[in-house]
C-alpha cells in the first residue's frame, strides 16, 4: 500500500497527509480480510521510505532515493520470520 505508512512512520511525521487516512483503510481491509482466514502479507512504507518520498510523492527528483529505499524495507521485510514462513508456501 503505497499510500499509507508504518505505525512507527507515522509518529514521526509532521507531514502525514493522507497517509494516516490510507494506513486506516488498509487495516480495515486487512483486518475483513484475515476474519475470513484469508493470510495477508502487509508492504506499506517505512520511516525510511517515508523520508526518502518526503512532503511530496510527486517529486521527481527523489525517485531514485524513493526506489532504493523502498527496495531495500521489501527485503528487510520479506526476511522477517512471519512473512517468510507465509512467502515459503509459495515456494512448493
């Protein structure tokens, strides 16, 4: 969800924007979705990526910063044991 941010992004942001509204939606839709039993894997913006999109995501200058941060919490992310026990079901 590109739109909304981490819990912890959030607290550190003067500039949240829509953010917080898109990070509600999100939950909302997690939570409809894993009453269910449907699994969700959840990427949504770090701190980092965050501060690299910065006050607005339309800057074009930021794309590389933006890419490579946002490069780099998805890999931190899907080595976490949670996401990766659920990706390894993937894997057969």
């Amino acid at each position: 969800s590109p739109m909304s941010a981490t819990t912890s992004a959030l607290r550190r942001l003067r500039w949240s924007g829509s953010r917080s509204l898109h990070t509600a939606t999100l939950a909302r839709e997690v939570r409809a979705l894993r009453g269910e039993g449907t699994p969700v894997v959840v990427l949504q913006p770090d701190a980092t990526v965050v501060d690299a999109v910065g006050p607005s995501s339309m800057d074009a200058s930021r794309r590389q910063a933006v890419a490579e941060a946002a490069h780099a919490s998805v890999a931190r992310h899907l080595r976490t044991g949670r996401v990766a026990d659920r990706l390894s079901l993937f894997a057969r």
